[in-house]
C-alpha cells in the first residue's frame, strides 16, 4: 500500500548515506551503510563521502549529486551546520524522502538550532522531497531491509509503530520480540520537521 505517498518511506529501491565513514571498521559496526548491509537490505546503496574512493565494498560519491541512477531514500548523519546545504543537494536530486539522524536543531533549545531547522523547512518548502526527523533513528521495516539496529529481528509482523524517540524503541522492540510480538513498520520522527504523528498514522490506518 502507498496509501498516501508515504509507501515510499518503507520501502526504498536506493538508499544514499551521506556522511558515510571513511574509516571502514568504525562504519562497518555503527554507520548506516553497515547497518544496511548487516541486515540484508536488497536495494542499491551508495555512500556518500568526498575523501573516499570506496567505502565496505561500494563505490563512493563525493555527493549525492554525483550518483547516476535515481536515490529514493538518503540518510544524512553529519553535523548540524552541514545539513541545510545537503539537504539542498537531496532536493536538486529528487531525493524522495530524507531521514535526517543528525540532532542539534530545535531539540538542542538553542536559537542557532531552531534557527537551523527552520532553514531545513525553507529547503523543502515547494519542493516533492519529504523529511523524516531531524533528530531521529528513522525505520525498521524488516520486509524491505531498513533497520536502525541490525540486531533487531527479520521476522515481519502485524505491528506498526509511530514514535517520536528512538531511544525508547530500542528497548521495546527486543522486548516484544522476546515475547513473540513482531512489526510491520516502525518509525522514530524526531523533531517532526515535515513528517508528523498524524500524517503516519492515517498511513497505517489504511496499509494492509
């Protein structure tokens, strides 16, 4: 079900993780395109990194610009300051949804954060790009191969789940697995710059 665009979410053909680490080791237990690999996403990955030539196997791009195919989906984990300008560059390449991880915006309760955010809402203002966070762990959606911990489980079930905190979810999930509870779709969003509770939860309301 792509129910109201938002299909696309959980279920990306291309992922582009810009901030990827250059430092093979470092990103192969906790970086986003190994997390990616280690739980068996099928989709093209491609990181994103200008001081890598290849990053766990993959060829890497100086920017998301760079990539010659399209990009459904990209991560941007660097730090605040940079993100505006990144976030520019998703939307120059179409980019249909952006998970921002990085923290430092409106959840820092300073005005150079919640200056930065705003910023983030006029870069897609107008634009067909939608924003899961700032601030946030994004999705695990074991049938596509997305997972914020690649120890989580595989298995699908009829749960979904919408939350604002990540940190909560990483102790629930393998909770309700240890009793046989198992998820559809789940979503930590953050700062909720663009993608909401509500928008979310009339997704699922309607996703089989």
């Amino acid at each position: 079900s792509v129910g109201n665009g938002l299909g696309r979410i959980f279920h990306p053909e291309s992922v582009a993780v810009i901030g990827a680490s250059a430092d093979e080791q470092s990103e192969r237990w906790t970086g986003w395109v190994g997390r990616l690999q280690q739980f068996d996403y099928k989709g093209r990955v491609y990181p994103i990194n200008p001081k890598a030539p290849q990053i766990l196997g993959l060829k890497a791009y100086a920017s998301v610009l760079d990539v010659p195919d399209e990009v459904d989906y990209a991560i941007i984990g660097v730090r605040a300051s940079l993100v505006p300008a990144l976030l520019r560059e998703c939307v120059s390449k179409k980019v249909k949804v952006v998970h921002i991880y990085s923290g430092g915006f409106a959840d820092s309760g300073k005005d150079a954060g919640k200056k930065l955010q705003q910023e983030l809402a006029e870069v897609i203002k107008g634009s067909e790009t939608r924003v899961i966070g700032p601030n946030c762990l994004g999705i695990y959606c074991p049938s596509t191969g997305l997972s914020f911990n690649p120890a989580f489980s595989r298995r699908s079930g009829p749960v979904a789940v919408v939350s604002q905190t990540g940190a909560a979810l990483v102790r629930i999930l393998p909770l309700a697995h240890s009793r046989g509870i198992h998820f559809s779709k789940v979503i930590s969003y953050g700062n909720a710059l663009d993608i909401d509770s509500p928008e979310l939860l009339e997704y699922m309301a309607d996703d089989p």
